[in-house]
C-alpha cells in the first residue's frame, strides 16, 4: 500500500512539474528547530479558506507551499494569485505548477474584490504566476485587479508582487498607472545562480523593472525579496543589495529557501537565525527604509503590518 501512495505521489508531483521529472533526485534535508511551523488549523483558518473557495481563487500560499499559511489564513490574510494557476516558467526552486496556461478569467479581478471586501482586509498582496503567452504578461489584467479592490474595498492597501514582464513593453507602465500602494518584484537570488535557479528570468531586466516602478511613482514604495541556501556567498548578496538601493528599492525581504521535493533546486544550507540578523544590520546600514530577514520570511509574510512601519519609517526619514 505504500508503494502505491509514494507512486501516486510521484506520478501528481511528475504532472505539476513536468519539466522537473527528468532531474535526479536530491536530498530533502531535515528542518532546524527554528524552521518548525504548527500544522493549519482553527475556525478562522477555516473561514479564510471557504472565502477563497467561494469566490473561485488561487493563493500563493497553497500553490507555492507557504509554510506561513497557518498563521497567516488564521488572520484572513490571504495572498490572492492571478492569472490562473498554470506557469509558464520553469524556475527550479518553485513549486507553482508549470506547463501551457488557460484562457484569462475575465472576472477574476471582481471576484478578487470581493473576497477582499469579505475578509476585512486593510492590506493585500496580489500576485501572480508568469503568464509569457500573454502579449502584454497580464499587466492590464494586474491593473484591472487593482482597481477592482479599490471600488469595493476603498479603505485597503494594495501590494502587487509581479513578474518581471520580460519582452512585454508597456507591461511595467500599465500597472504603475493603477498606482499600486508597493510595488513588488523579487530578484530572488544572486546573478550568478540565475541560469541554474531562474533560466526564463534576467538578472538585470528585474533590477531595471524595479528602476522603472520608482520612475514611474516616485512617491511609491517598491520591494525586492531574495532566498538564501542555494549557493550563495555573503559577499554576493551583498551586492545584490546595493543594486537593489541603487535603483531606490524601499523594502528588502530576505527568506530562506525551503526544497520542495527532491525534484528541486537542491538546498544548499540552512541559515541561522543569527545569520538572519546579521543580514538584516547590514540592509539597514545600506539605506533600505524596511527590511524583513528571518528564516521564514516571505515576501507577503506579515505585509500589513510591515506597510504600517514602511509609511513610519519614510515620515521619520523626513
């Protein structure tokens, strides 16, 4: 019966990412105690989720396996993810799944709103999977979505978390003219790891859309977010944030990478907590406004409350 289950196993993760099937396999590598997380549970937890389901939605964080998800569904914070759920990218540390994407939903945006309005959220983050069919990678689609959660829910913030729009002119310029609150695109990692880590994705194409974001509304916040335990040095993501400071980048999130199946980018290391810190003095020494460094941060982990001390910290700075 075992054997039945881990090839059925197999043969769903083999579906979800066929690109990845042909990879050896690596090892998995048991979590430090810092890196433990209770299992979802709790009537809010389930009140989140029937929300989502209701309304016909996809989140970040089932799809890309969050481990925050229970503590954050237990607020009804939820990251809405659109443009279906298909990627068309074949980054090796996602779990999102790959392959040829449907048809746009015309409605989701509205559906989006409404379910936002319905959670009593005062701050989202909206997401989405690359869509590189799109002629425009989904950037009116971004705007739309925007829009729709200001008319129903006048009072919320909103962060986009987008992808890098590679070879889509105009994308960038269409989702800033819906003045998002942040603006967020994550480099991810260091530049020498992208051919391994993100093949479809430029090193510098982020960096420049990020650029652009600020140009675009310079009174703005824009956000970057890297993964550490792929091979990184210290030195290299050094540089990484000095980049993301040259091109006036506000907010830094820095999370460690967890290894979703042997399939996977194998991880490298796990980084300490005390490493975390040390990353996080240096960011902050470097000029970023706000900056989140811990081994289970994520890019929209916490995103309320860090927008609330993002607005602080700019008004202290004058």
């Amino acid at each position: 019966m075992t054997n039945v289950i881990n090839q059925e196993d197999k043969d769903r993760r083999a579906l979800r990412h066929p690109e990845k099937a042909r990879n050896p396999d690596s090892p998995v590598l048991r979590k430090p105690e810092w890196i433990r997380v209770k299992a979802p549970l709790g009537r809010e937890y389930s009140q989140t989720e029937n929300i989502v389901r209701e309304h016909g939605l996809h989140t970040v964080c089932e799809e890309a396996g969050c481990p925050n998800i229970g503590e954050c569904w237990t607020h009804r914070h939820a990251t809405m993810m659109i443009l279906g759920d298909t990627c068309t990218r074949a980054c090796a540390f996602c779990n999102v799944k790959t392959g040829l994407p449907g048809a746009l939903d015309s409605d989701e945006p509205k559906r989006v709103a409404e379910a936002v309005a319905k959670l009593g959220l005062r701050h989202v983050v909206v997401t989405s999977v690359d869509r590189d069919d799109l002629p425009d990678g989904g950037a009116v689609h971004f705007a739309r979505t925007i829009r729709a959660i200001r008319e129903a829910s006048p009072g919320t913030t909103v962060e986009v978390l987008t992808p890098d729009f590679l070879r889509k002119p105009g994308a960038i310029e269409t989702v800033m003219a819906a003045h998002p609150d942040v603006f967020n695109h994550n480099l991810e990692t260091v530049p020498r790891l992208y051919l391994n880590i993100r093949p479809g994705a430029r090193y510098y194409v982020s960096l420049r859309l990020l650029d652009r974001a600020k140009e675009l509304v310079p009174d703005g916040f824009t956000k970057s977010g890297l993964m550490v335990g792929l091979g990184e040095s210290r030195e290299e993501i050094m540089q990484v944030m000095d980049d993301l400071r040259a091109a006036g980048v506000d907010f830094l999130t820095i999370g460690q990478y967890l290894q979703p199946t042997r399939k996977h980018a194998p991880l490298d290391r796990f980084w300490s907590p005390e490493e975390f810190a040390a990353l996080e003095a240096t960011a902050r020494a470097k000029g970023f406004l706000m900056v989140s460094a811990s081994p289970l941060t994520r890019s929209s982990y916490h995103a309320d409350s860090d927008f609330a001390q993002l607005k602080a910290a700019r008004s202290a700075n004058g």
